[in-house]
C-alpha cells in the first residue's frame, strides 16, 4: 500500500474545490483508495508529466480533476497539487 503525504498546497486546493463538494469528494476518495492499492490501475491513466512538470506524475479522478504528485520512494508519494486539467499543467 502506498503511503500518501499532502503537501501545504495540495491540503488547500482540495479544501476549496473538493472537500465541500459532495459528488467530487466521493469521486475522489474511491480514487484515492485505488491509487494507494494500485498507482497503476488502468483506469487512473497514471502518467509521467514533461517539460517544466518532468519528475512529477499525474493520475485522473474523473474526466477534468487530475492530482499531481511525486515519488519519493516506491512506497510513499507526495501529493502536490489538483484540479482541472488547465489549472494544474
């Protein structure tokens, strides 16, 4: 299982887009538990980012919210950041 760490950022983005809305803060908790079981899972579309995000992942919880993160080890990941496509690349 994988270990999730929030970063400042993270902790408030969701605050403000997903924590108050109910559908979008189901949505996201079954995802968040797939990702910790599976970061691979085919339906996260899990995928390295490139030019200025390189070194960072992303992964789908619907159509337009992805969450930004990093590996720090192969056991634990730093959430970074979330929201609409356009709002996080």
């Amino acid at each position: 299982m994988i270990k999730l760490i929030w970063d400042q950022r993270f902790k408030r983005t969701y605050k403000n887009k997903v924590k108050n809305n109910r559908e979008c803060k189901k949505k996201f908790w079954e995802t968040m538990s797939l990702f910790s079981q599976h970061p691979f899972d085919p339906r996260l579309r899990t995928h390295k980012l490139t030019d200025k995000l390189k070194g960072l992942w992303a992964f789908s919880v619907t159509y337009d919210c992805r969450v930004i993160f990093s590996f720090l080890n192969k056991n634990t990941v730093l959430l970074i950041d979330i929201g609409g496509h356009d709002e996080v690349y």
